[in-house]
C-alpha cells in the first residue's frame, strides 16, 4: 500500500451450492481439491464485508455478525489477511466488519461468500489491482468453496495442477437457466467435525476410489445437461453426486453423519412428488438441510408443498446469482 491514509472498501459475495462437489484434498494448506467442482451462487444468502486497513490499529478488529470475533475463526481471518498483506508489501492491521443476511443456527455455511467477500473488500482496500482469477486463488486459500463464490452464476471450479491453476470460472451466467434452489432449512447438527477436518478424512472411506473412478463421467454429464438444458438429466445426475458424497462421509474414520430424520423427510417427500409428475431434485451439503432444486414454473408449488412438510423450519428461495462485487 502506497499511501499512508486508511484505505476502505467494502464487498457482497453470495454463497453457493455445490452440485458437483468438493470433498477431499489433494493439498491441505494450499486447499486444492482432488477433483473439480461445479456450482450456482445463491441470490439470497450472501455476506457483507467491509475492510479498513488504519495505521493506527496495533491489532487486527475483527466483527462477525456484531460479536468480536476470537479463536480458530480470529486466526483464519487474520492468516488471510496476511496473505492479502503481504501481495501488497505493507503490514498495516485491518478493521474487518462482517454481517452474513442469513440467521446463525440455520447450518448454512458462512465460510463460501465470507471468505468470497473478505478476499473482494480487502484486495481493493489494499490498493491491489489483480485479476478475477486470481481473486478466485486467493479465496481459495481462505476456504476452498469459496474460490466459487468469485465468479457470476454457474461456476466451475477447475481442481488445477498447483495453486496458481487451481481456480473458478463461470460457466454460464445467471441468466442461462432459470431454475431455483430452495433451502429446507430442517435445524442444525452441530459440526463435530468441521469441514476443514472432513476434507481429511475421504480416503479413509472405502468409496473413494470409487468416487473418483466415477466422478469425470459424472462431470461430463453435468456439463451436457447444461449445455442441452436438460432439467431432467441434470437433476439425476445432482441427486446422484450428492448422494454419493455423502456415503464417502458417513463411511469415512470416523463416520460423519450429517443428516437428521427431518431431512430424509424432505428427501422422500422430493422423491415422492416427482412420482406424482412435480419434478425437482435434492442436493445437499455437510449439513442437515435440504437443498431442492426446481425449475422456476415449479417453484411456487414446492414452496407451498415444502412448507407442510414436518421438521421444515424455514425455507429460502434463491435465483442463481452474481459473483462477488464491491459495494458502496
Ligand atoms: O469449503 P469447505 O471446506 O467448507 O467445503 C465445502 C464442502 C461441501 O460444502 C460439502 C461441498 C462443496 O463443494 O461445497
């Protein structure tokens, strides 16, 4: 940073669900995956960041939804703030003020658009002028998903060779496919195991080999979908990934199991409409809620029948949305 004045800048980054997914690292520190993943950023689930580096801070502020922030969160933010520090060769301390729009104790991750926003508001605090894709890397080293959250609409996240080639790209913009994401919120399951320790865990699962056997067909197939619009293929092929996933975690050491009765609700609930002719498809993340994924003339229906179905908290309809932006 060139000038000795405080630099300020502020950013909205949207979460995002994965419908291939990120599960397993093939460099822990550096966060690059074993595989790629593919994903629609969330129009109405995002955080705001604003970031101040002031010279006349000793120690880095960090506010997270109005609470300052301490711990294993504190120094997660500060490792990254670092690594922003030191592309810009300075060592000022920074005023991280951060709200996310969704409620705490709803189980949907923050760490995708925090860390999405984090990276937008304080590169452009820092003066730093580098590409979207390099944004995106540098995500990344804050929190894998949130490397997706950089750019517009549906993304792909190539798993790269080292760090430099390991980034999000879009795919499509949000406007390509009108179709919806919307979250049953069925409660939180306390995290034993955070996603960072997860990660860890894939080969101890005797599924993953096969996994990864599977998953460039599965990506392959996704794509197709995409290009041909095909609801259809393209709800198959999520339900599967998710599923999939989701045996390589509960047969891992230690099993890690997400799900919570009220899920499997929903789930047979997706499962039994579709039967009936209403056609949606269910993805979800290492957590209880369900993520159900419609086309947008479907998607009043589903709210209305979602709604009645026991254990469903809340529901949040998403559009598919933009990447990171600053704001004013
Ligand atoms: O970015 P992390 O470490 O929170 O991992 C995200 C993992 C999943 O949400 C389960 C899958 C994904 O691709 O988002």
């Amino acid at each position: 940073m060139k000038t000795k004045t405080k630099a300020k800048a502020k950013a909205k980054a949207y979460s995002n669900i994965a419908f291939i997914k990120y599960w397993g690292k093939r460099n822990a520190s550096l966060r690059i995956p074993v595989n790629s993943s593919i994903s629609m950023n969330l129009s109405s689930v995002y955080t705001l960041t604003s970031v101040e580096f002031d010279e006349k801070l000793k120690d880095d502020k960090i506010k997270i939804d109005g609470s300052i922030s301490k711990g294993v969160e504190r120094e997660r933010v500060i490792k990254h703030l670092n690594r922003i520090r030191k592309i810009g060769k300075f060592n000022i301390k920074a005023n991280v003020i951060s709200r996310n729009n969704f409620p705490k104790g709803t189980g949907i991750a923050s760490s995708a658009s925090g860390f999405a926003a984090l990276t937008v508001a304080a590169v452009k605090a820092a003066g730093i002028n580098i590409s979207q894709r390099r944004l995106s890397t540098l995500a990344r080293l804050g929190s894998g998903s949130a490397c997706r959250s950089i750019p517009d609409g549906f993304v792909e996240w190539r798993k790269g060779k080292g760090s430099e080639s390991s980034y999000a790209y879009s795919i499509y913009l949000p406007n390509y496919w009108e179709i919806r994401d919307i979250i049953a919120i069925v409660g939180e399951r306390k995290k034993k195991v955070s996603s960072s320790e997860g990660h860890k865990l894939v080969s101890t699962s005797p599924f993953f080999k096969s996994r990864m056997q599977f998953l460039p067909k599965r990506i392959q197939r996704i794509k197709r979908a995409f290009r041909d619009k095909d609801f259809t293929d393209f709800g198959k092929t999520i339900e599967e990934e998710a599923l999939n996933m989701h045996a390589v975690m509960m047969t891992s050491k230690p099993a890690l199991f997400y799900w919570l009765p009220d899920t499997i609700g929903v789930m047979n609930s997706i499962i039994q409409w579709r039967e009936q002719g209403l056609e949606s498809y269910f993805t979800l993340d290492a957590g209880p809620n369900v993520h159900v994924i419609c086309e947008e003339r479907n998607s009043r229906k589903l709210t209305d029948k979602l709604r009645a179905v026991k254990g469903v908290k809340q529901l949040i309809v998403n559009k598919p949305s933009i990447g990171a932006r600053l704001v004013g």
